[in-house]
C-alpha cells in the first residue's frame, strides 16, 4: 500500500509538472527583451508582442463559468471573443507568411488549444516582423485583393487588442480577474 501511494504521488507530480512545463513554452508569459534598435519592424513586433502578452493573461486560466460569461445577449461570450481573436491572429500571421486568408474551421479545437494556435501565430508574426528591414511587404490578403501593412496596425492587431480588454473585463465580471502581479506597462509578472 505504501508503494501504491509514493507511486500515486509521483504520478500526479510528473502530471503537474508537465502541465507547468507546457503553460510555461506558451509564448508571452512575459513581453521579450526588446530590440536594441527601432526600425519599422521592430516597433511592430512590439506591438505584436504587447498583444501577446495581453491575450495570454486575459485568456490564462478561464474556467467555464468564464466562457460562458456573456454581458448581453447582444455581446460575444468569452468564447466567442476567443475565437475570434484567433481569426484576428491568423490574418496577422498570414501576412507575414506572405499567405491568403481563407476559412479556417476551429470548431473542434478546444479552448486551450485555441488559446495557444493564437499565441504560436503571434510569435510566428512577431518574429518574422522583428527580422525585417522592409514590413510593407506584409500585405493582407484576401483572395486577389492586397490591403497595405498599414490595415494591419488599425485593423487586427488594434482589433485584437481591443478584445483583450473585453476579455479582462469579462472575467472579472464573471468573478475570475486577471493575475494581479501582471504588469502591462513592463510586460512581466511580478514575483
């Protein structure tokens, strides 16, 4: 019986520390260092990077009450606001990959999973963006037509950002606030 019960522990401390270890290569916990230098792709990466970090606290740990929270029956819930979001991240990600934007079906993936296909396109977008002398080569694009990097900046990542703060102010409203050792102003967590 004993052995049963260090075995049981064991388990259950391999299962958390994975779940750690797995929230924990989420990009954007924190903001990363920034760039030495300011260039156009720089100062977008960073605008990239903010809205990574927002959505990951605004997203991190909802529970279902939470997703379900919706103000008026004319609003999102925080699961729609979620995917769409995720939409949002696809059209950032698919101009640095110089792809079109088409329907993508996420209905079967799970909040989680949601959660981190988003995180993963903004760091994809991010990085590319921090690695380019010339961002104008990042169009959005839908089908034939080809809308300047400009869009980019007041359309999804604005757009984004926007939803993140309907997310905070959700989940406050359904009783679950942000981590209050976030700090969006420095991009960290405060120990």
């Amino acid at each position: 019986m004993k052995q049963f019960v260090v075995l049981f522990f064991l388990i259950i401390s391999a299962t958390l520390t994975a779940q750690n270890i797995s929230e924990e290569r989420l990009p954007y916990y924190e903001i990363p260092e920034y760039s030495e230098t300011f260039t156009a792709g720089t100062v977008a990466a960073r605008m990239v990077d903010a809205l990574g970090f927002r959505f990951y606290w605004a997203s991190e740990g909802l529970s279902e009450k939470d997703l379900e929270f919706q103000p008026s029956e004319d609003v999102r819930t925080t699961a729609e606001t979620i995917d769409h979001i995720l939409e949002l991240s696809y059209i950032i990600v698919n101009a640095t990959l110089k792809k079109a934007n088409g329907k993508i079906d996420n209905s079967k993936l799970s909040y989680e999973q949601k959660r981190e296909q988003t995180l993963k396109n903004l760091k994809t977008a991010a990085d590319i963006l921090r690695a380019s002398d010339d961002i104008s080569q990042f169009k959005i694009i839908f089908g034939e037509r080809e809308v300047p990097f400009w869009n980019q900046i007041n359309g999804p990542i604005a757009d984004a950002i926007w939803h993140c703060g309907q997310l905070a102010s959700f989940r406050r409203s359904s009783g679950n606030a942000i981590n209050p050792k976030v700090s969006h102003f420095s991009g960290t967590v405060k120990d």
